[in-house]
C-alpha cells in the first residue's frame, strides 16, 4: 500500500515567483526522498519603494512515504 505524505513551504526569491517555487524545492531535496510533484498554493510578493523586493510562493509538496 502506498501512502503520499505532504509538506508545505514558502520559497523566497528577488527574481521570480517560479524561482522562489524552484527554491523550495531544491531546499526539500536535500532531506525528502520520492518526492513525486507539487501544487503551488499561493504567491505573494513584499514591496519596499514602490518596487518588488521579494517574491514568495507557498508550495505543497508530495512525496511517496517508503519503508
């Protein structure tokens, strides 16, 4: 029997939403085996002088619980 497990992270990035989800990928990488996908939840930014200075993607990812 299988069993997806499930995580949620918020990526930070200056360049991107796609990178900011792209970071928190990698950052779970290093630690979760079989990840399998991601849905991406929300994105937010924060504006410091009229402008962009960070780009926030909350993410969900999925990864196959093994023995």
């Amino acid at each position: 029997m299988a069993v997806i497990k499930t995580i949620d992270l918020v990526g930070v990035s200056t360049e991107s939403w796609r990178d900011a989800a792209h970071k928190a990928l990698q950052e779970a990488a290093k630690t979760l085996r079989g990840v399998e996908g991601f849905d991406v939840l929300d994105t937010s930014a924060v504006v410091a002088d009229g402008e962009i200075s960070e780009y926030h993607t909350h993410i969900r990812i999925k990864f196959r619980i093994t023995r």
